[in-house]
C-alpha cells in the first residue's frame, strides 16, 4: 500500500517571531511545486497563529510540539487541542523524548493526548524511541513495545490510521550520530509488525512510520529509499530553509536498498 511520505520540522525552542516568518516565506517559495509528500512545520506556540496566516495558501501544514488532554480549565501554562485547532494547526507532536525526559511524559499522558487530539480531528505525530543505554543492554525491542502498547492503549483502527508514529532513538537526536538506514528499518519493520500482529491487522500497512534524529541533506536519501521509513521528522535541519528543502525534495527509490 503506498504510503504518503511526510517530511515534518520539528524547531524545539528557537527562533524569534521575524525569524519564523523569514523560515517560512523561504520554504513556501522553495517548495511551491512539491505536491506528491506532505510537508509539516511545528513552530513554538506562540508563533503558530502568525505562522497559519503565512502558510494558509501553500502545501506546508502546521503542527505544534506538544497539548494538552483536558479541554479547559486551570491548568496554567498548557495549551489545549481546541487551542491548536482555533489558529489551524493540522498535527501535532506528541511524547517527544525531550518532553518525556524534562517534563514528566509518560506512555500513559501520551495515551490520553493523542486521544485528545484525534477527537478533534489532528493529526497526532507520536514520539517513541530507545536510549543508548537501553540499546547497548538489548532492551531496545522490549521498549519499543511497551511504548507503542502503552501509548496507543485502547485506539481503534480507524484512529490508529489517522496519526502519525515518528521513531526517534534518543542517542541519535542533536548528536550528529544518524541511525544508519539499517538500523532505522530493522525498528520501522519491528514496529509496524508488533501493530499488526497486535491488534491492527492489515491496517499498520497504511500507518506512516517516520525516522527522526539527525537527520540531514546528506542521509535522507538512503533513508527514505527503506521500505518502512516513510518520511522525517527533523529537528536541526528544519531550522534553515535550504537544508530543509532538500530533505523535503529527496529522491529515493523506493526498497532498492
Ligand atoms: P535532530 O534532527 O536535531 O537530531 O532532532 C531530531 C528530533 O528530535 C526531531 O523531533
């Protein structure tokens, strides 16, 4: 089953607002012609309502980096999917690494987000991914599972084919130290089996699963010609539009490596 690629920019914590629109008025300019991949930027917060007005007509999608699963209330500091959807975001990431290790996410916050984000319609992009540590112990397949067993607890089919799954290994994100395209699909392939061994059938065929974590002009290519990698998700490189628009215009055939 063909699977749209998606290439998404994660920004983390940078930029001023100027430098947002700067980025963006770049890459819709860059990327105008690009119509067979979807391509997503999730901006901070408090740029996404400007941003929207910047991408509106163009094929870039917005996305934040993080919600929250109550609908309202006093909650100081979070941000709710309703929130997101009033200034047009269309996905959103949710259970990054660095919010699981710095603020608390659990396999089970993640559960209730994406549940909160798919009753209004986003598109969640779930975070999952092994330590160095739990790779070197052999672990990595055990907590592979947990977190794909715990963090899509309870999601129908029909929900399970409308997110997003990123696999990011920690000890590859910022550090320069890229996941080679091996082992990227031996995790890809083990993740859309455990989805349909599990409980998901047929229908992992057609779940996106993206790589993420250094990931660069220079690897995308060999990357995305991996049967189940089926697009990015780019931290670094999405901060400049010239390196992001390469990773957007890869050319990969398809399993001929
Ligand atoms: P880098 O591309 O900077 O390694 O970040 C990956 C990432 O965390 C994307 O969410």
């Amino acid at each position: 089953m063909a699977r749209v690629p998606v290439i998404a920019g994660n920004w983390k914590m940078y930029k001023t607002q100027q430098e947002a629109i700067e980025l963006l008025m770049k890459l819709m300019e860059m990327n105008e012609t690009v119509s067979d991949r979807e391509i997503v930027v999730c901006p901070p917060f408090p740029f996404l309502g400007l941003a929207h007005q910047a991408v509106s007509h163009s094929n870039i999608k917005l996305g934040a980096q993080n919600c929250y699963f109550e609908k309202e209330g006093a909650y100081t500091g979070e941000v709710s999917v309703s929130m997101l959807k009033s200034v047009k975001c269309s996905h959103v990431i949710i259970g990054h690494s660095e919010r699981r290790q710095f603020f608390g996410e659990t396999d089970e916050s993640v559960n209730k987000k994406i549940k909160a984000a798919l009753a209004e319609g986003l598109t969640p992009i779930v975070c999952i991914g092994e330590t160095l540590a739990e790779r070197e112990e052999g672990r990595m397949m055990q907590v592979i599972k947990t977190q794909v067993e715990g963090g899509f607890s309870g999601l129908h089919k029909e929900e399970m084919q409308k997110l997003i799954i990123a696999y990011e290994p920690i000890w590859a994100i910022g550090t320069g130290k890229t996941a080679t395209p091996e082992q990227a699909e031996e995790v890809h392939a083990y993740i859309r089996k455990l989805l349909a061994d599990g409980w998901y059938g047929e229908t992992s065929e057609s779940i996106r699963i993206l790589y993420g974590g250094s990931v660069k002009p220079e690897n995308i290519d060999d990357l995305m010609e991996k049967l189940n990698i089926d697009g990015a998700l780019v931290g670094g490189a999405s901060l400049k539009a010239e390196s992001f628009t390469r990773i957007i215009q890869f050319q990969a055939k398809k399993g001929s490596n």
